[in-house]
C-alpha cells in the first residue's frame, strides 16, 4: 500500500509539474536523483561524466517537460533523456572507440536486467558502504573495480589483479548474492558513519597523491618500508621504496605530473585513478592513464598493483 500511495503522489507531483508547477518538478528530480546517477554510474563509469550527465538530463528535463505527453511515463521518459545524455558524452570523450560493444550492452540493458538494477539499489542506499567493508579483501577490490572505476571490463580487472576472468565472475557474483542479503536488512545503524569513513579516507588518498607529484612529502608515511609494486602489463614486481621513490624523482624532473582524479577507498583496499600530463619535451614518457590499486591493511599501503593504460578513459 505504501509503494502505491508513493507512486500515486510521484503521478500528482508530475501533473502539477506539467502544469507549471516548477516546485513539483524540483521535488520529483530530487527523488529520482540517487537513481538517475545509480544508472549514469552504470554507463560511465565512477567518474565527473556521470554527475554531469545527472545534470544535463535535469536541465532538458525542464526545458522539455512540455513534450511529456503521458504523466505516468515521466521515469521512462527521463530515464531515455539520461541515455541519449551519456551517449553524447560517451562519443566525446571516447573518440577512437565511440560506441563500444560493453557500453551498448550497457545502453541497451531493460531495467531489470542484472548487475544495471543491482546497482541501482546499492547506490539508492548508503548501506553499500557497509556492506563492502564486510567484504574479503579479493571480493571487495573486485566490486570496486568493476561498479567505481574506468578500469572494468572482465579483461582489465584480470589483468589488474592478476587472475583469471573466470575467476573475476565468479567473485563478482559471490560479492553480489552478499551484498544483496544485507540489503535485506542485516546492515543496521552504521551506514551513514561507513560513508562518511569512506569520504575521509578517499579524501586523503587523493591529498597524499597529489603530494608525491609535488617534492614526494609524505611518501615515507604512506607506503611501508616493504612496500610490494606490481605491474601487471610487465608481469613484474618490484619491493621496496628505493625504485618507486626513483620513478616518481624521475616523473618531476621530466615534469611528467600526475593527477589523482577519482578515488574509491576503503579501510583495507583502496583505488587511485588519475591521468598523467607530460612535458612537451617529452610527450610519451608516461601513458595518459594510471590506476592504483593500494592494499593497507595497517593504514600504510603495503602492496600496490600500478596499472598503466595508453587508451583515453
């Protein structure tokens, strides 16, 4: 009863929305909001695009109300607006590969269809934080790749982590039927703290990379003595802080400089995403692309998978 008094009050919001109404329509984008960015996550990627996507759909939105002709038809009719939004955007920031085969799946899937409404759900409800926290470490890293990063396709996650695609299914699946049992109701109370962890901890992730590209402060601090790196297109490892610290050194004299864009953390495993911005002098020294996969069980990052990608994401 409740779910259709809510729908029936959506359908008054739209009619008066329709009619001019431009307080009803404020209160029906910012219901729909968590689930139009669920979906633009979904097509884009955990990146600035979805979020502007989310805006440039409320903005025809509201200049285009008026070709609404049925007002039970206002989600299906936005949801079509978000699509053809992300499309334009697709095609202008993936100009080699303007509609790949993955992002037409993606394009094409129904509602129903599985992981698009999974997601959809995780993200309408902070308890995702939660719920990938109580995660293993190798089932959490998996969900964070493929649903918050731009590196997740099948392939790229095998390769980032070095395990078979069978493999990456297998724990994506397990890490859904978890999290889809806490949505139930078995997280409680720390949802809202979870989350609020999260931002902290992304934030400072993302301080900390942005020191290194500058005079290396803080590195000592950041990453243990110890420290594993490994590179996964070179099928190599590399221990220690000697080589890493050289190759950063290196980066700042050629003025080669990296910049965090995205990060998704959490208290054990966390991912860095950002672009490299070479010199002039030397243009290819570092691909455009860099991705980070950092593993602190002791705050300090003690392994490191560094994936390097040539393809603009």
């Amino acid at each position: 009863m409740r779910q259709a008094n809510g729908r029936a009050n959506d359908i008054r919001l739209v009619v008066s929305a329709m009619n001019g109404d431009m307080t009803s329509l404020g209160l029906l984008l910012t219901k729909v909001r968590p689930a139009l960015h669920a979906r633009a996550i979904y097509l884009m990627g955990y990146t600035p695009q979805a979020e502007d996507a989310v805006s440039d759909t409320f903005v025809i939105a509201m200049t285009k109300l008026h070709t609404l002709k049925n007002s039970q038809n206002f989600k299906p009719w936005l949801y079509t607006i978000l699509k053809n939004v992300c499309r334009t955007h697709w095609r202008s920031t993936n100009k080699e590969h303007p509609l790949s085969p993955e992002f037409l799946q993606r394009l094409n899937a129904k509602e129903s269809d599985e992981p698009e409404q999974f997601m959809e759900k995780l993200v309408l409800k902070n308890e995702i934080w939660s719920g990938i926290e109580s995660l293993s470490d190798s089932l959490r890293v998996s969900v964070m790749l493929r649903y918050f990063s731009n590196f997740y396709t099948y392939r790229e996650i095998s390769q980032i982590l070095q395990i078979p695609q069978g493999t990456v299914k297998s724990r994506l699946s397990e890490a859904k039927n978890k999290l889809k049992g806490m949505l139930t109701g078995n997280i409680n109370g720390s949802s809202s703290d979870t989350y609020q962890e999260y931002v902290e901890q992304a934030d400072y992730h993302k301080l900390m990379w942005q020191k290194f590209y500058r005079n290396l402060e803080g590195f000592k601090e950041y990453f243990a003595s110890n420290l594993y790196t490994f590179f996964p297109q070179q099928d190599s490892a590399k221990v220690g802080l000697g080589e890493l610290r050289g190759e950063i050194l290196a980066d700042l004299r050629a003025e080669s400089i990296f910049y965090p864009q995205s990060v998704v953390a959490s208290n054990t495993v966390s991912i860095v995403e950002g672009k490299f911005v070479n010199s002039p002098k030397t243009p290819f020294r570092c691909p455009p692309n860099a991705l980070a996969v950092l593993f602190h069980p002791k705050r300090r990052v003690e392994r490191m998978h560094l994936y390097l990608s040539g393809k603009e994401k």
